[in-house]
C-alpha cells in the first residue's frame, strides 16, 4: 500500500456524501505495497468514531476494477474473510475520486506479521483461509486472465534474456517451457477457478494470534487453484535463508486439504507448480529492477527480484511433495 495521488477535504466530502458513514475526521496515508493509493479514513457517526481504508486504484482502469468488486462482494457473502467495498445508498460501491476508481472499505482489526514472525499455526489458518477462497469462487459468474500469467511471461522473458545474465535468462527460459509442457500434458484436468493471485503475508491482517482478513484481490484471475497455493508456499514457509521451511509447508498444505481435497494430478504437479510461481514473482520484480537500472524506472517502489530466484533455485535443488 502506498499514497500516489493526495485526497483533498472536498473531494473526502463529495465522496461521504453519498455513504451514510458519517462526517470525515481524519484521512492518513498507508505506507507500503507498489499498486494503489491507500488511506485510513475516520469518520464520526451519532457521536461514534468509525475507521474504514480508502483505495483510489492507479494501475487498473475503471472498465476492470468492478471484476474485483463483485468478486469482494461475493465472497464477502460467502464468510470468506476478504476485504470488500462499501456499498453507498444506492447499493453503488465503484466511486471515483480525484480522477481514480474508488472504493470505501472496512478496516479490520489486526497487523501484518512479519515473515520471522510466521509460525506453522499461521500457515494453516491461511490454507483453511485460501481453500474457502477457492470454494466460495468456484461458481463466481464472471472470469478474468491473469495480467502477467503465462501469455505474459513468455513474452517479457523473452524481452528481457538480451538485457540479463546469460544463466538467468536460460533459467526463465527453462521454467516457461516446464510449465508450457504441464499445461499441455494436463490441460483443463487441473482445478481450477479464481485464484487470488498475490496472497503474501502482508496481505492478511492477524489479531490475538488469529486472522482476521485477507486484503488486496486486485491479483485475482481464472487459473489453477495449485498455482495459488504454491504461492503462498513461497512466501509464507520460508525461512531466513530462504529455504523452504517443511514444517510450515506441509501445515500450510494439510490445513488446505482439509477443506480442499487434492486431485490425484495435482500431487503430480505441485513441485513443478512451486517453481512456476517462484518464477513468476522474479520476473515480476525483475522487469521494474532491469528497467529501473536503465533510467527508465516508474518512480514505485521496487522489491529486490533475487530473493525469488533464490527461492526458484531451492525448490529446483529439493523439490517438495504434498
């Protein structure tokens, strides 16, 4: 979460005149993250303060954030613990403010953890977490590609292998055409739905040792559900050293299985699967990091891409099982 584009009082005014959410008092920026302008927002009711987080959307355009927010509001429906938009009066949630898609969100109790933090407890609250994202999507109406899923990583490793390492290029290389040789062995076999694409560990808010919820969907797309789990495998059983920490990994995966049973395919293809989103969170720091060093940086923050190489060379050298 980061602030990019600053909220005047009377664009907070125009906004809350539309909620029933009371009178503004105080508007603070939210440090962090690379995508979306984020506020905490108080506001005062009958006498009663209330907090709620305001999120302008920078990089989506209008015509794609009501995917995320329908998807909010139906999960939201179905007890999964996500962070979702507020609906105004007219039971309008998508606003615009200063020239930016908007919407208005609860704040939930709680802080991120930091990753020496995360215990294997941790780990299997968000498995369950996730495999109840898993189903309370799987009959969502509407689909959505990936931004940077396969057709993606094809083209900006090819992009990019003149401009990098000759060993990291050939690295990239090899792991696209693994995961092209997966989909085309298993296909439409794997399950699949709307996964959420970017559930690191500072994406969910713990309170008292328990999670409260899960934020930031703005990731969420159609794919396999394995891919995403193997995600969170990477970030969230990690250790100092950046090895995958077994404890963690298999509660983070029986915690999952528990809600969500997995195929026979998807016990086949869960070592390849951690390399591809190891994969794919490197060349997505990648890009910015080659881009920034040629003088052609956006100005965002950058997240240093050697650590999920590193992660991609662990998972080569000591694959995993379910």
């Amino acid at each position: 979460m980061a602030v990019y584009t600053q909220v005047t009082d009377e664009q907070l005014h125009q906004l809350l005149a539309d909620f029933d959410l009371g009178e503004a008092i105080a508007l603070k920026g939210i440090d962090g993250g690379i995508e979306n302008t984020n506020y905490f927002l108080t506001t005062s009711l009958n006498g009663q303060q209330h907090e709620y987080v305001l999120t302008l959307f920078e990089e989506l355009n209008r015509d794609e954030v009501p995917f995320f927010v329908e998807l909010g509001s139906w999960l939201g429906k179905r007890n999964v613990p996500v962070s979702h938009a507020l609906e105004d009066r007219n039971g309008i949630g998508l606003k615009t403010v200063a020239k930016r898609p908007a919407i208005i969100q609860p704040r939930y109790p709680g802080a991120h953890l930091n990753r020496t933090e995360l215990t294997a407890n941790h780990c299997a609250q968000i498995g369950t977490a996730l495999a109840h994202y898993h189903q309370g999507g799987s009959d969502f109406y509407l689909k959505r590609q990936a931004h940077r899923g396969v057709f993606w990583w094809r083209r900006e490793s090819e992009r990019l292998a003149p401009q990098i390492a000759k060993a990291d290029a050939e690295l990239l290389t090899e792991e696209v055409r693994r995961f092209d040789e997966l989909r085309d062995q298993f296909g439409e076999q794997l399950p699949s739905g709307i996964i959420h694409g970017d559930l690191f560990h500072d994406n969910a808010l713990f309170h008292e040792d328990r999670l409260t919820a899960i934020l930031d969907i703005y990731n969420a797309a159609s794919a396999y559900y394995l891919f995403d789990l193997a995600i969170v495998a990477n970030d969230w059983c990690i250790d100092s050293n950046l090895q995958i920490d077994p404890l963690k990994e298999q509660a983070l995966l029986k915690a999952y299985a528990a809600i969500r049973p997995f195929s026979d395919d998807e016990y086949k293809v869960w070592p390849q699967l951690t390399r591809t989103a190891a994969m794919r969170f490197w060349l997505s720091r990648l890009e910015p990091w080659v881009e920034a060093h040629q003088g052609k940086g956006s100005g965002k923050t950058l997240k240093d891409p050697d650590e999920f190489k590193q992660v991609l060379l662990h998972r080569i050298a000591k694959p995993s099982s379910i």
